[in-house]
C-alpha cells in the first residue's frame, strides 16, 4: 500500500530503504545513527509486512523500540519526523501521567482513544482535500441562488404593447444564465465583497449537564447524541453577513455534506490498527527500583496496565473497536537513577529493540546550529527578516555559541540541545527587543558579539544556573 509523504521528498514511502529512510532523518535530527538505523527497519519491516498474505501478515508483530539517552538529544524528534515521513498517526504520551485503575488520573487506554482521534482527523482532512473543490462549486451556486432569486415568469399585457411577442421560456432561461454568470464572475473578482447577505446559521447548543463515572470519563461510552438526538441538533437562525463570510461558512457546510463520516472512522481505525506509532516518553519514571516500597507500587501498577496495550488488546473507542497489535511503540527513558532491568520482565520483553543514545558535545552544537533544514541559526534569521533585518553569523560566532554551550551543560544540568536554545535567546535578547528601531538594518554576530552577550554570564556559576 503506497503511502503518500509530506513536502520532504517526492518518493512514496514503501519505496524506501532504510538507508533513504535514515538520510531523511538526517535533515532534521544530527547524529544518533544507531536509532536511526532502528526506526529506519521498523518502519521498512511495516512496509514488507503490508506486501504478505494477511494470515501471514497477522502473525508478525511489531518490533518496539526502547531509546535510551539524556534530555535533549533526539529521541522524541526521531519518532515524530519518522511518523511524518510515513504519514502515519502519531501521538507522544508521558508514561508518569497515567496511573494505576482504581486512582484518581488518566487510565492507560487513553491513549489509543487520542491516536484514533488523530487518526479521523488525519483521514478527514485527506477527504477534504478531495471534495474541495466540488464543496466550493455548490457553495458558489449556493451564494447566488441568495443573491439571484429565480425571478417569477413575467406576465405582459397585449393591450399595453401590441405587436411585442413575450419571451418564449428558453429566452427567458438564457437571458437569467447569463446574469447568472456575470455575478458568478464578479463574486470570483471579489467585487461583490461589500454585499450582505442573509444566510441560515446552525448554532451548536451543548446540555447543561456533566457525566461522571466512577474512575474515569474516557471509560464512560454513551453516545447522548444517539439517545437523545433532539438535544444535540442546536437551532438555526438567520444572521446577516457579508459575501466572503458566507461563502466560506456554506463551503464547509458542503464539505461535511460529501464527507461520509462512517467511512472516515473506519478508514481511521484501520490506519491506526496498521500504521499506528505511539511515543510513550519518560517510560524511566515509571519503573520501580528493586526493594522500594511505597509510592513504588503504584509504578509498577501503571506499567501492568500498560503492558496489555503493548502486547496487543482490544481498545473500545466512540468510533468502534481498535486493536493494539500492530501498533509501533516507542519508548524512551534516561534511565538515569532506574535502568531498564527495573522495568517488570514482561514489559522488557515487548521492547526487544534498545538503543542507546549518544550525549551531544561541541561538535554535534555545532551541526545542530547549521546543517537542519529548520536549524536553529536558520530560523532566528527569518524571524528578523520579518523586520527587515538581515542577520548572519560568522562561522566563528556559531563555534563560541557551541563552546558556551557545551560548558553550561558540563557545569550545570546537561540538557543536551535545548540548552542552545536558552543561548540564542540570551544572545539575540538586545537585537530581539530593538530591531524593529534599528537603523542599521544589517547586522552580524560574530565571536566578538557572543562573548560580549555571553561570557561573564557563564563565568559566573550561579548566573548560569538561573538564566542559561
């Protein structure tokens, strides 16, 4: 099944290899090329197994991933530009948010209910972009019917024109098509934006009333628009708006009038049974030490609950049924106080992929500030560009931006490449606040303007803490 990609490149997913895969990667995330080559053959292994009959293909579970590494340097960018270069539903969870049934909190299977939602929404607007077109056409035809009403047949009196022959009904037909067109011409060249018409407007309207269940609302599944349908349907009204206005609110009422939405859930439950990624971040904070006690416990109740989504169950959303089988799970932890040998054996065992990522020093700063297609550097130059400022750096600005980077993370918390972000804003904080004053509107950093900006705040320790 050939899955279309974003603007990155023009290739069809199950045309790449993993190779093409991790250079696509590469744009974005520097370094780290063991998980990339990980995500890379996960991602090809989904395409393969796509390609096997569907008793075979039924058998062949998902190869999860568990990433290890530090903040900072790369893990949740990796899973989410692999979810966009695959157009597959994505969704990044925090494994400490959820807890264990019988507490207060987000139970685990939530978050299946999300990535189904996001699934519909991914498949709702593929949908739209397929009927646009004919949805404005019917709404252009809608908006003049408004502003031509079809005019009563003209009755003329023989007596007052004798000798004129009445127009025969086809006359009639092309002399009001040709009005017709000439206002459709003038409603494309917007010269009929000033008009106001009268149009009807469905207000939602939304009960005054809450449902609460007894440990979560997401497990409560009544569908109130179903059991009381009066309820939900919301009154129409006249309103008086102008022609862009209504054009654009009779657009949309025609594109949910094409969309079937039946057809839309279940082509979102499929994709997310089959192509589905879920991140679930932090998964280091959920796992008990050995000999704790305590507040321990419920840890390793929120991996039990977990475990089941991971192995394969079956999830009960508003949309149907959704099983987790073939759902790609990402974990990824620092595992700094815990390690992974904490997790409980039977989740170890359903994350049989590991990989470990490498801390970033000076050298990788230094890539990170220039080679992504959304660098850092890159975008703080087209931000000032809105201004009319024309920003570059030296080479040698960027190597110190990199050098006091690196020195905060070894003196303080290493929190990897964020940490350049907390520079360039302190570093661009004067030019941020006065260029749109400037006169000069062509500046250049240099190492010079960055150790003038930066070098006695990462001198002193205690500044360093609280401002970079």
């Amino acid at each position: 099944m050939a899955i279309l990609l974003p603007e990155t490149t023009q290739t069809s997913a199950d045309t790449l290899t993993p190779r093409q895969i991790v250079a696509e990667l590469d744009k974005y995330v520097i370094g780290q090329h063991a998980a990339k080559r990980a995500v890379a053959i996960a991602l090809r292994n989904r395409m393969r197994r796509q390609k096997l009959t569907p008793e075979l293909a039924e058998e062949i579970a998902p190869k999860n991933i568990l990433m290890i590494g530090p903040t900072g340097v790369g893990k949740t960018e990796i899973a989410r530009r692999l979810a966009r270069l695959a157009q597959s539903p994505f969704l990044k969870v925090e494994a400490s948010k959820f807890t264990e049934v019988g507490y207060v909190g987000r139970d685990v299977e939530s978050m299946v209910r999300d990535l189904v939602e996001l699934g519909v929404d991914m498949v709702r607007e593929e949908r739209l972009a397929e009927v646009r077109a004919k949805a404005a056409q019917n709404a252009e035809d809608r908006l003049l019917d408004i502003l031509l009403p079809p005019s009563p047949p003209a009755i003329v009196d023989d007596r007052d024109h004798p000798g004129r022959v009445p127009p025969t009904p086809a006359q009639a037909e092309e002399k009001a098509n040709r009005t017709r067109e000439h206002f459709r011409e003038q409603l494309r060249e917007g010269r009929l934006d000033g008009r106001t018409v009268e149009i009807d407007v469905h207000t939602k309207s939304f009960p005054s009333f809450e449902i609460i269940a007894g440990s979560s609302v997401e497990e409560v599944d009544i569908n109130l628009k179903d059991m009381l349908p009066g309820l939900f349907q919301g009154k129409s009204k006249r309103r008086k708006v102008k022609v862009p206005e209504a054009l654009e609110y009779l657009r949309q009422e025609e594109e949910q009038k094409l969309i079937d939405m039946d057809s839309v859930a279940r082509a979102a439950v499929e994709r997310v049974e089959q192509a589905g990624i879920i991140f679930v971040d932090e998964i280091d904070k959920i796992a008990g030490r050995e000999g704790a006690h305590g507040p321990e416990v419920s840890r390793e109740g929120v991996q039990r609950d977990i475990l089941p989504i991971v192995e394969g169950t079956t999830v009960n959303t508003k949309y149907g049924m959704v099983r987790t089988d073939h759902i790609l799970f990402i974990a990824a932890g620092a595992f700094h106080v815990a390690k992974p040998s904490d997790l409980i054996p039977e989740l170890q065992g359903r994350f049989p992929i590991r990989v470990e990522l490498e801390p970033l020093g000076r050298d990788e700063f230094v890539r990170i500030l220039t080679e992504p297609k959304s660098a850092l550097v890159k975008q703080y130059m087209a931000l000032m560009e809105t201004e009319g400022i024309s920003l570059t750096f030296t080479d040698g600005a960027i190597h110190r931006i990199a050098d006091f980077a690196t020195q905060v993370n070894e003196r303080t918390e290493n929190i990897g490449a964020r940490r350049l972000a907390t520079v360039m804003e302190k570093l661009l904080d004067e030019i941020s606040f006065e260029g749109p004053d400037l006169e000069n509107k062509i500046v250049t950093i240099d190492d010079a303007y960055v150790t003038r900006m930066l070098a006695d705040i990462v001198k002193n320790e205690d500044l360093t803490r609280y401002i970079l």
